[in-house]
C-alpha cells in the first residue's frame, strides 16, 4: 500500500455540535452509504496520485521532457496529482465532519444539506442555495 494512503477506522457519528441540527434525512444508513462513497473516493485519489507519478517517473528516466508530446504529459500529471490532493483533502475534512457530527450541514445557514447532494458531492460543505450565493470562508 502506498504511504500517502491513511487506512481508517470505521467512524462512529457523535453528536451534532451545539447550534447545529442533523437533519431526520440523515440516517445512519444514508450517513454510512456516504461514508463509504468518501473512502472510495479517497482510494481513487490515491490510484490518481499514484498514475500521475508513474508518468513523471517514466518521463524522468526517459530524458525525453525537450519535446513537446512530453511537456504535454507533464502538464496533465502535474494537473492530476493537484487536483487529486485537493480532492483528498476535501474527504478528509468531510469525514472529520462525520466525526464530530457537522456532516451533511450547510456551513453558511446551519441548514441541513439534502441527501441527493451528498451524494453527489459527499464532500459538500454548502446547502444549493448558499452555494449559488457564490464564495465564503466556508467553501
């Protein structure tokens, strides 16, 4: 297993933080689905990470960053490996929210988040309305 890879305990949802409701909608079978879909998230990063690498690697040992075709290749690994740590850190900190029990509540409105967009993006921080309010602090 690579070492940029954090193997996890099963998660236990503690209780929502003072002010903040989890919504009825939030079982704890919805919350374990999406817990499940952030891991495999997380494992897809890490195949990403691990791709990318491979490429530089190759592309290292082969002497052949002159030409174009390789400045190329370059370009996307380098895109793929950040956009995949970004990734990661968004899972990690959904599930610390799963942790303390802030998932699935919207950071701007305290509302909570539906389920249709957890589980589309189970690393969302924003309810669809704050989030169409554009940037925050939060987001």
């Amino acid at each position: 297993m690579p070492s940029h890879v954090t193997v996890r305990r099963p998660h236990t949802f503690a209780s929502p933080p003072e002010g903040r409701a989890r919504a009825p909608q939030h079982s704890a079978d919805d919350l374990a689905a999406i817990q499940v879909s952030l891991h495999e998230l997380q494992e897809e990063c890490a195949q990403r990470i691990d791709a990318a690498r491979d490429v530089l690697h190759e592309l290292r040992t082969t002497g052949s960053l002159s030409n174009a075709d390789a400045q190329s290749e370059l370009a996307v690994a380098l895109h793929s490996i950040g956009e995949a740590e970004r990734l990661e850190v968004e899972i990690t900190a959904a599930l610390a929210r799963m942790d303390t029990g802030a998932f699935g509540v919207c950071r701007r409105c305290d509302r909570a988040i539906p389920m249709g967009r957890l589980e589309l993006r189970p690393f969302e921080r924003l309810c669809v309305q704050c989030s169409d309010r554009g940037p925050s602090r939060w987001s």
